[in-house]
C-alpha cells in the first residue's frame, strides 16, 4: 500500500498545478457553490480563454481527455466520497444519544475491540454524566395529602384493624391498601396476647 501511496504522490507531482485545479473542480462540478461548466472550470484553473467559447470547449475536452487529468478526476472523486461517507458517519453519530454512544464505546474498550487513551476515558466518563449515567443523588418523592384525607385513611385502616380483630374478613380481602398503594406484607388478627 505504501508504494502506491507513493506513485500517487509521484504522479500528482508530475501533474501542473493547473491540472489539478482543473481535475478538482471537473470533480465536484462546483465553484464557490455554485455549478461549474468544464469550459468554466477549464478558466478558473488558470488557462488562457480562447478567441470563442466553442474553441475554448475543445481546448477544455482535450485536457480532460487526457490521462494525467482523467485520474487526477478520479481521484478528486473518490476523495469527495470518503469526504461524504465521513459526513454522513458523523450525522449517524449525532442522531445516537450519548448513553448509547457512551455505552458502545466501553462495550468495546471492555471486549479489547479498541484500545483507549487515558483521556479517551476521561471524554467517556464526562459524557455520562452529563448525560445522567453516573446520577448519585436519590430523589424521593412525597405526595401531599390533606388532613381530611388523612383522616378518611386512618378510618379505613381503623376498620381493616377491627375487622381483623373480630374474625370477620372479607373473603375477597387481599392486603392491599387501595388509596395507597400499599400491600401489607403479614395481616395477623392481634389476638391481645404479646408476642415472643
């Protein structure tokens, strides 16, 4: 692979500066934005315009018929694919969220898939918390009641409690405390004697 790197460089010094400017625009059909002829393109690489446009078409189909210009042109164009593929990498890098991103990359670091630098892990680390992954704090939340409807639970439980102490439990009676949510573990009638 490196002799060919290197007969790519020896080749791309063989060719003007004037080729290469020529075989750059050809390639990505553009100019400041904007879409380029070949006649265009065979003017903004520096060559001199011809008398008409017609003589300068065929000046500008000749060089691009050339084999120095036709594989500086494929050249160009494979550099704008890899150019392309790598944008649309970093848009699908984008779209996946952060946990995911950071999630594969340690999944990977912890198969020995990659190697990672120190500060690879650093990165790594910050990215989870920001995106929450390393959450130490515990939030608790309460519910608010007021005291009327502290009062109608407590008669509810009053009357969970005394029914179990006569012996008269329903039989559809399963523990569960329905305004809360709440299951009682152990229901036991009480039966005044202590326990041991």
């Amino acid at each position: 692979m490196g002799l060919l790197r290197a007969y790519v460089l020896d080749f791309m010094a063989m060719a003007t500066q004037k080729q290469q400017k020529f075989a750059k625009l050809v390639a990505c059909g553009m100019n400041d934005g904007q879409p380029i002829t070949i006649v265009d393109s065979y003017s903004a690489a520096g060559y001199q315009v011809l008398g008409s446009r017609k003589a300068t078409q065929v000046e500008a189909c000749r060089l691009l018929a050339s084999d120095t210009v036709q594989s500086l042109v494929e050249q160009e164009r494979e550099l704008l694919r890899k150019s392309e593929e790598k944008v649309r990498k970093s848009q699908e890098i984008l779209v996946i969220s952060d946990s995911e991103r950071v999630l594969d990359k340690l999944r990977k670091w912890v198969d020995g898939i990659e190697e990672a630098s120190t500060s690879q892990i650093r990165s790594t680390e910050l990215l989870a918390k920001i995106s929450g992954m390393l959450r130490t704090d515990i939030s608790i939340e309460t519910k608010q009641r007021s005291s009327a409807e502290i009062e109608v639970l407590l008669a509810k439980k009053l009357e969970k409690f005394a029914a179990l102490s006569s012996g008269s439990v329903d039989d559809d009676f399963d523990g569960a405390d329905t305004d809360t949510g709440e299951i009682e573990i152990e229901d036991i009638p009480y039966s005044g004697e202590p326990v041991h």
